[in-house]
C-alpha cells in the first residue's frame, strides 16, 4: 500500500513536470492539485536556522507564508521546532485564535480556513515546511494526511541530493531569498537596535509590527530602513510610526503610485 501511494505521488509529481526533470515547485504544485487545496508553499531552512518562504503555487498562498514569517506565529514555524506535523482544520475556531491570533485572523480575511504543515525532514536532517492551505473547513482525511506525508517525504529527496548534498534546484531557490531578502532584514534589525539601544530580538519584532499594521512586507520595511526612506524612532513607539516616505525613483513603489494618482 505505502508503495502504491508513493508512486502515487511521484507519478502526479511527473505529470505537473510534464517531461521536465521533477523539481521541488513541480512537487508543490501537485501536493496542492493532490489534496483539493486552494495552494501550497514550501518554506525552507538553512542549518536548522529560521525558515524562509521560498516557493508558493499562487501569491496569495506565497503571502500567507511571507506573512508567517512577518509575523513569527503560524502553522509552518510550529512544525518545525516541533519535528512534527500541525493541523488546523479552522482558522476561524477558538483555538487557533488563541494559538496564532494574528494569523488566524489574517488567514481568515483572505478566506483561508484550513492549514495544514508537515515539516520536510529526515531523521536530524530538517530541510523546511510543506503547508497546505484549504478554502473549507475541516480535517484532512486519512487519505490525504498519508498523501500529504509522502509528498513532503518527495520534497526532501528532491532537496537533498544523494551525491553531492543539497542539489542545484534548492541551492537556486533558497541562496536567493536568503542572500536577498533575509540579509537585508537582519541588517535592518541591527541598524535599528543599535539606533535604539535595544536588542536584535526586540527590533526584529518590532520591523514585523511595522510591516504588519502598514501592509507592506518585511522585505520592503527593511529595504526601507536601510535606505533612510523610514524611521521607526524609539519615541513614537506609543504614537505610531511616521510615514512612509515614497521613492520617486522606484516606479514599483505603491506609495509613489499613490502620491501621482493625488497630484494628477
């Protein structure tokens, strides 16, 4: 039986590749067809450290995860400190209110119920998160849960390869994300804690409450420290943040977008 599920899923893994070479978004993507879900993102870690969304099937599932990440509550970090899997039929039930009230919540709004997190692992070897995401509510079948644990068994053996250790594809997909976005948001806590005399923790926490309550990402409010556009003084810290300031050189800057639309 364990054999037929598993070929199974590596033949729904080949289908999604249609001829390529399986690689770790082609094994998402199935997961996500397997189960029925409205998406799902693969989230993964270096040495054990902080996980790092790195793949998402839609970017409304890839926000969800960034949001966790945000945030430092949710289903995927969860499974991984605790090796195992987390499953939440209902994002709008009392306990994962009390459990993840921020990500519930957000969750909630963007009309996601279910969320379900397996972590990608072997043994010691900890890899990442898989996490499924389900418009309705309600458990996974015993089904799916078997399908879903052999995916993410799938997703560790495209990561890791048998020869040379972590293959090209992870290697691809994860230095990026890491050298580009993780980098500049812990260069940004340290500017800020040391601006504030407070500690790398307290900052980091505190750029997340930023990029949360103004609906930017992480990302952007780091970007944004580091470059001087955003000051998030120890002061007004009760008051609220100032503004934003735009960048009239980024066209992609949604502020600056803003700022046109009011001038014209």
């Amino acid at each position: 039986m364990d054999h037929d599920r598993s070929a199974r899923v590596w033949g729904a893994i080949r289908a999604v590749a249609d001829g390529a070479s399986p690689s770790l978004a082609h094994a998402v993507s199935a997961c996500a067809q397997a189960l029925s879900a409205a998406g799902a993102g693969l989230a993964m870690t270096r040495d054990g450290g902080l996980l790092e969304p790195v793949l998402a099937t839609s970017p409304e599932i890839g926000e969800l995860d960034e949001l966790q990440f945000e945030l430092g509550e949710g289903p995927s970090g969860e499974a991984a400190t605790i090796s195992a899997p987390v499953l939440n039929p209902d994002l709008a039930g009392v306990a994962a209110g009390r459990r993840w009230p921020a990500f519930a919540a957000a969750g909630g709004a963007r009309g996601v119920r279910g969320v379900f997190a397996f972590p990608v692992a072997a043994g010691a070897a900890r890899v990442g998160v898989l996490t499924v995401y389900r418009r309705e509510p309600g458990p996974l079948q015993r089904e799916q849960l078997e399908e879903a644990l052999v995916f993410a068994d799938a997703l560790f053996v495209l990561a890791l390869d048998s020869r040379h250790g972590v293959s090209p594809d992870l290697d691809e997909v994860i230095g990026a994300a890491f050298t580009a976005r993780r980098a500049e948001v812990h260069q940004a806590a340290g500017r800020l804690a040391s601006q504030q005399r407070i500690s790398v923790t307290d900052a980091l926490l505190r750029l997340r409450a930023h990029a949360y309550s103004s609906g930017l990402s992480l990302y952007t409010v780091a970007v944004d420290v580091m470059s001087d556009r955003l000051h998030l003084d120890g002061d007004l810290a009760t008051g609220g943040h100032p503004p934003r300031q735009p960048d009239p050189t980024d066209p992609t800057d949604p502020e600056q977008d803003e700022k046109e639309q009011e001038e014209d």
